[in-house]
C-alpha cells in the first residue's frame, strides 16, 4: 500500500468501510463500459458472470447482476467474433448478448461502474447521478479492493450479505481512493483490441481477467480455485 505524505496519516474513514445499511438491497448491480460495448465490456460482463456463478454458485450469486454498455454503443449489435471466441476459451458463456448504447437509467441503477478507461470513467461521472462514488476503471478498482481487509466486510453467507458485501466494498475502495494512486496513467486502462487479430484479443481477455480475479474474490470471499 503507497504511503501517504510525509507527516499526514490515512484518515480513519479511509482505514475501514464506511457504515453499511443495517437492511441489504435485494441486488447489487455491476456496469461495465467501454466505447462499442462489442470487445472490452462483453467480455468484462461474461468472465465476470462466470467468475462470480464459479465461486458462489447460481443461488447466492444471483444476487448481483453484471451489466455492461457503452458510450458509443453499437446498440443490439452482438459483439466481435474474436471476443466470443475468448469467451468460450474461458469457459463462459457468450450466448445471447447484444449491445447497448449507455443511458442515464444504466448509470442511475448502478451500485458499481467499472470502465475499461479513464476516458470512460470521466464519461460516465459527467453524465452525474452521483456516480463519482461508484465509478472507477477496472484497473484501478483491482488496485484498491487489494489494499482491503476482507475481514473488514459482512461474510457472504447467503445472497442478501453478498450484497450487503459489495455494497460495503464500494464504499471501502472509495475512501481510499485518494491514497492509493496508479504508478502511471497507464497502468489504469485496458486497450481496444477492435479490428486486432484474435492473439490480441486473447491478451485483452487475459489481462481483464487477471484484473477480476482479485474483485470477484472480494465480493464472494472465495479464492481461485477453492
């Protein structure tokens, strides 16, 4: 974890979650964005779902939903081959998909936003409803879940406290925010991979699932491969 300046401690609201609601939403909803919504965020939404069905099971992961869209949508467009094709090499499933262009509603329904960039983030933060909070790119969100204690988070027994869980998570990775900065700016992004050959693809899904897998276990509280 970055120290913080010379002579200034992390506030104590930064140390822990912020209070969580005593009564938990019945979901908890995941956005993911990037600009088509046909490469980055598909395969972001299909690994995710995967990800989180494999360590919970459908009964207790059902209560979050992951969604994506994008800010130049290519609306009911379905997504690129090469992004299904990874899809299936993950395991996931890619069937039924079809693009959306990002709307207020999809934003205002968001409990997370996580963009593939900075560019994204600023989009969706400029379009308002609060979402500064709530919006981070993937890259970053990864950074600062790790900086969490998860002993610090209601224990997901059932799929109300999954959610009581994330929503905890969010307000967590949101107070350290200011703390735990990139190295570079580009250490926050995830790149296009539209009109690349299917070997680039397989990087961008690769490297969008390394960056999951420390999210998904701080929602769950279930390790790889448990």
């Amino acid at each position: 974890m970055t120290s913080p300046p010379e002579g200034r401690g992390i506030p104590e609201q930064a140390a822990r979650p912020l209070p969580h609601a005593s009564v938990a939403p019945e979901v908890f909803r995941i956005l993911h964005v990037s600009t088509g919504n046909v490469c980055r965020s598909p395969l972001t939404e299909r690994l995710n779902r995967h990800a989180l069905a494999d360590r919970l099971g459908d009964a207790r992961s059902g209560g979050i939903v992951v969604e994506s869209a994008g800010t130049w949508g290519h609306e009911d467009a379905p997504m690129e081959d090469h992004a299904h094709a990874v899809l299936l090499e993950h395991g996931a499933d890619p069937a039924g998909f079809l693009a959306r262009e990002l709307l207020d509603e999809h934003v205002i329904r968001a409990d997370l936003v996580l963009t593939a960039t900075r560019d994204h983030r600023a989009q969706v933060i400029s379009m308002g409803h609060s979402a500064g909070l709530r919006t981070f790119t993937l890259k970053e969100f990864t950074r600062l879940v790790r900086a969490i204690d998860p002993a610090t988070l209601p224990a997901p027994r059932t799929a109300s406290s999954v959610v009581e869980r994330a929503g905890a998570l969010v307000q967590a990775a949101a107070a350290l925010r200011g703390w735990l900065l990139a190295p570079s700016p580009e250490a926050d992004e995830i790149y296009d991979p539209y009109g690349a050959p299917i070997p680039y693809f397989r990087s961008v899904g690769e490297e969008i699932n390394q960056a999951l897998e420390p999210v998904v276990t701080a929602l769950t509280g279930v390790p790889a491969g448990a």
